[in-house]
C-alpha cells in the first residue's frame, strides 16, 4: 500500500508530544513517511521547549502527560506561532476536554487510539469541509457519561456541587466517576 503525499506547505514541522515512547516512534516514523519533519517530546517541559524555540506549523499533543497537561503545550505553540495547526489527542476522550482543548487553541481533537492517518487528516483538514458523520455514534450510556463529566469540568471538579445540579447522590456520582467511560 503506497502511502499519499499531502500538499504540507512550504513548512512541513511538526511537533509530537506524548508520553507513550513506544507510540510516539510508531507515529514519529509514519508522519516523517508523509512529508513531515518531526520533532517529538515526551512531557510539557520538553514540548514547551520545542514549542518556544522552533514553534512548529503542525503539532500533535497527548492531552495528559506525567508532568501534566498538554494544553500548557498547546497553549505555549498559539502563543509563539498562532497559525500553527494543532490536534490534541487523548486516551481520556469527553466533551468537556474537547471544548477545553479548542478554547486552548488547538484545530482538532482525536481519541485515542488513532492512526497516522487520522492525525493526518485532521491536520491538513480544511475549515470549509465538515466532518464525515461518525460510523459508530455515541451510546446512550455513553452520552449520559459525557454529560456528567461536562457538568464534573463545569463545575471545576467539585463532586458535591455536580451532584447537586444534576439532582443526584454524592455518592452515586462518585461511583459513576470512578468507572471508566462506557463504549
């Protein structure tokens, strides 16, 4: 299977920032096969590093990291180059994360676990074209839990005062929190 090349610009850099070394080489080495030239970083400190010294056109940031949150990368790149393109991506995928990632500055939101090209496509997608629907929607239970995590993030993390707007028991959103997310 013969890989596509994509039309990168005049500046195909591109920034990699996850702390699973095993997925960032893997990712690494099929984004250089598509044009890119990549740099990778494996916490905030060393993205915010590359991000300030040679801010990238393109960049792809895992949201969590073991020194903490991506965003603090995202945020430092729109800083220092505000045109960048830039995709966070996360094992921890909910809708309260995906807004909080946009309103930081990054261009798209991929869950993982997503290919290269997916993060692909989602660099080089234009404004004007609309997503393709999705092949699999969300579950019911899966958007009671995205709903509650929202309200959780609206609510800066406060268990008491999210069970109070949404009507429920502490200790029943504790035990909803605790589990992972339904598929």
């Amino acid at each position: 299977m013969a890989l596509e090349m994509h039309d990168l610009g005049p500046d195909p850099s591109l920034l990699l920032v996850d702390d699973d070394e095993a997925f960032l080489k893997r990712l690494s080495k099929a984004m250089e096969k598509r044009g890119f030239k990549v740099e990778m970083a494996e916490s905030v400190a060393a993205g915010k590093a590359i991000a300030t010294a040679r801010p990238p056109a393109y960049a792809v940031v895992d949201l969590r990291l073991e020194d903490g949150s991506g965003l603090d990368v995202v945020e430092t790149l729109r800083a220092r180059r505000a045109e960048s393109r830039i995709v966070v991506l996360t094992g921890y995928g909910a809708i309260a994360t995906a807004v909080a990632a946009v309103k930081f500055g990054a261009t798209d939101y991929l869950a993982k676990p997503a290919d290269a090209t997916d993060v692909t496509n989602a660099l080089l997608a234009t404004s004007d074209q609309p997503p393709p629907p999705p092949e699999n929607p969300m579950s019911a239970d899966r958007v009671r839990w995205e709903h509650i995590q929202r309200i959780y993030e609206l609510c800066d993390r406060n268990v008491s005062e999210t069970a109070r707007r949404l009507n429920m028991h502490r200790r029943t959103l504790q035990r909803i929190l605790a589990k992972r997310s339904p598929r």
